[in-house]
C-alpha cells in the first residue's frame, strides 16, 4: 500500500510540474553538469563507466555526478571521470531529488527504465532529461506510469539482445554525443594496491605465478553453478597450468565458497579470501589476477575493466547483452532456443528452465574455454611467458 501511495503522490507531483513547466525536452546551449541515474547492482554500474568517460570526452569541462546505491558509490571511487556522487535509497526520494536541484544540471537520464527514477530526475526540475524506451522484448520496469511519464522526456531506445554498454550510450546521443567505445573504466587507490601486494607476498604468490580468481557466488542463486563443478575447474587448472587460486565472495557468501573448498583436491593451492578485502582492496586485487572464472555477475565486469582475461559460466543470461567481449574473454554457454533472464528483464522468466540451463553446462566446455584462453595468452605474449607458467 505504501509503495501504491509514493506512485500516486509522484504521478501527481509530476502532472502538476508539467502543467507548470511542460516537458523536460528543452535544448540547453552549453552543458556545465550531467546527471546519470544507475540505480541497478555492480556489474550494472562497471558496464555504465563508458558512459562517463563519453561525457568528459566531449565536454571536458562539464561536472559529471553519478547516483546510485550506496556499493556504487565505493566501486565508482578514484574514478577520475567521476565529478560527484548521490546515494539514492528508495525511502529517501525526496532528499534525493533536493540534492539534485541543489547541483542544478543541465541534463540527466536513468540507464535502465523506473518510474520512481524517471520522476526523482523530472521533480529536480531538469531541463533535458533522456529515457530509454525497450526494444525487442518486455522489461517490467516499463510500466503504464513510466511510459506516460517518458513522453515527457526524450526517449531513446534500448534493444533488447543487443550489447547493453552500448545501448546505453544511446541516452547521450541526446546531447550530441555519438560513440561506439565500450571500454570500461575503475580505478583504486595506492593504499589498496598495498594491502593486496603484501596479502600476496604474505601467502608466497609471487609476480608471475598463474594466479586465477574464481568467484563461485551470484546476487541472483539462479545463476550459481554447482560448487562441485567449480571445484573441478579450480583442480583442473592446477594440475595441468600450476596455477594458485584466489576465491572470492561477499560476507554472505560463506556457505557457497566453504561449499567449493571442501570439493578441492589440490587445496593447498587455493587461498579463501572470502569477505577478506572491502571494494577498494578488491579492486586493486582483481588488477593482479591472471584469469578470472565466475557466473555472470558484478566481479567479472570489474575483472574486465582491468583488462584480466575472463571466463563468464553466464548460465540464463543473454550471453549478447553484458558478458565481458574481446579474443581473452570467453563465454561458456549450453545449448538453447532462448535465454531465460535479460538485463532489463530479470524477472520474468521460466525458473525451472533458467536452473536447466545453468545445469547444462559441463566442466569439460569451461576446460575448453581455459585451454583456448591460455593459447591465446601465450601466442600474444610471444614467448614472454611472464603471464603464465
């Protein structure tokens, strides 16, 4: 009933601005101050940064504020593309949409479709405001309220099937500003880099031991495989490359990641460094790594954005729209007519065919996925082996 009301209030706060005020498609002439509203989980907000370095790219001068949760706001630290930060939390809307009239931007748009965000954006009194509007498929997000209030707006369209990093690079066409580079940016600070370099040392891992990270754990368990299975992978890597194994895992995640050491052969190879670093020592732990191998979730974009090759068990997901992309990222798939979850659609989906088709994939296509990785490795570092042993 609550969450009826904050519609209703902000349907009728936003019918009476527009009365008022009209549209939020205003043209502005110069651009001091860009919002980008990314209000979904990490691996979202990693796939966003193309977006800020856009903007900085074509408006050097502008002050770019991101908003989002308050994990975010830590990922996104010494982003240098990063003017500002607001954390937004669902209970604190209109504390929110103060803060934003207080910065008075010239331009904002939401990444993925939200009534509520669309209406924080368009309550601050934003000029010029940019929205997507979904293609290709159906996203729940995009409700009767959100559709009304995006004709208020300037609509962009986000297809559905395509590569999300790009797509939302659609909503800054609005401001003149056209790119095809979706090459994701994060940064972390000296002290982290410390901290990880002398957790290494401490453990002997030296500089050009075949270190390879793997996170067993996903914010959504529909997409998490069998721990056991990672265990083979995580021995397979071993025997056959020498390699050292870093797990990862939040806080939470202690059940999952105590789940996998108790199927590791080699375990003696493996150090658990679940919950051990908080994001910004993460960060700079990630950089070192030489292979990282998780289901598609937040570490594996973060992974990406520091150029360490990848390995994404993407289970149910649309393996087009998000997975990490290049000749050392692999994505492993089974077999399938449609995928069962979508970036703008995490909802609504068939459960028992999502867990089958998380279920389909073998350790055997993830080992092929690591031989092909290290060939590659080894051909681009052309007998400088320094990344492998």
């Amino acid at each position: 009933m609550k969450y009826r009301l904050k519609i209703l209030l902000l349907s009728f706060l936003c019918l009476s601005r527009y009365i008022i005020f009209g549209k939020a498609t205003r043209r502005q002439k110069e651009f001091k101050k860009i919002i980008i509203f990314q209000g979904a989980k990490l691996g979202d907000m990693v796939c966003t940064t193309p977006m800020f370095r856009a903007v900085k790219e074509k408006y050097p001068k502008c002050t770019l504020i991101v908003i989002g949760n308050e994990i975010n706001k830590h990922l996104l630290e010494y982003n240098s593309d990063v003017d500002g930060y607001i954390i937004h939390r669902d209970e604190s809307i209109f504390s929110t949409i103060k803060k934003i009239k207080k910065e008075s931007p010239n331009f904002g748009c939401i990444a993925g479709p939200g009534f509520l965000n669309l209406a924080i954006l368009y309550l601050a009194g934003i000029p010029l405001i940019a929205a997507p509007e979904i293609k290709n498929g159906q996203c729940p997000l995009e409700t009767k309220n959100y559709k009304i209030l995006r004709s208020l707006v300037r609509a962009r369209p986000h297809h559905m099937g395509q590569y999300a990093p790009r797509e939302y690079l659609r909503l800054l066409e609005v401001i003149d500003i056209h790119t095809e580079n979706t090459k994701k940016y994060l940064a972390f600070s000296k002290k982290a880099d410390v901290i990880a370099t002398k957790f290494l040392e401490k453990r002997s891992i030296r500089q050009d031991d075949f270190l390879v990270g793997i996170s067993p754990t996903a914010g959504n368990k529909i997409k998490e495989w069998p721990v056991n299975r990672f265990a083979e992978v995580a021995d397979y890597i071993i025997d056959k490359y020498n390699a050292r194994i870093l797990l990862f895992g939040g806080p939470q995640d202690t059940d999952v990641v105590e789940g996998m050491m108790s199927h590791i052969k080699n375990s003696r190879s493996v150090i658990n460094a679940q919950g051990v670093f908080n994001l910004d020592e993460f960060k700079a732990m990630m950089s070192i790594l030489k292979l990282f191998i998780s289901v598609d979730t937040g570490p594996i974009y973060v992974a990406e954005a520091f150029g360490i090759p990848t390995i994404d068990i993407v289970g149910p997901m649309d393996e087009r729209e998000q997975p990490p992309v290049g000749k050392v990222h692999k994505v492993v798939v089974a077999p399938r007519e449609v995928a069962q979850l979508h970036i703008m659609n995490a909802r609504l989906y068939d459960r028992e065919e999502a867990r089958r088709q998380v279920d389909a994939i073998m350790t055997k296509d993830v080992f092929a996925a690591i031989d092909d990785i290290i060939i590659k490795l080894k051909n681009n570092y052309e007998g400088n082996n320094s990344i492998l042993i």
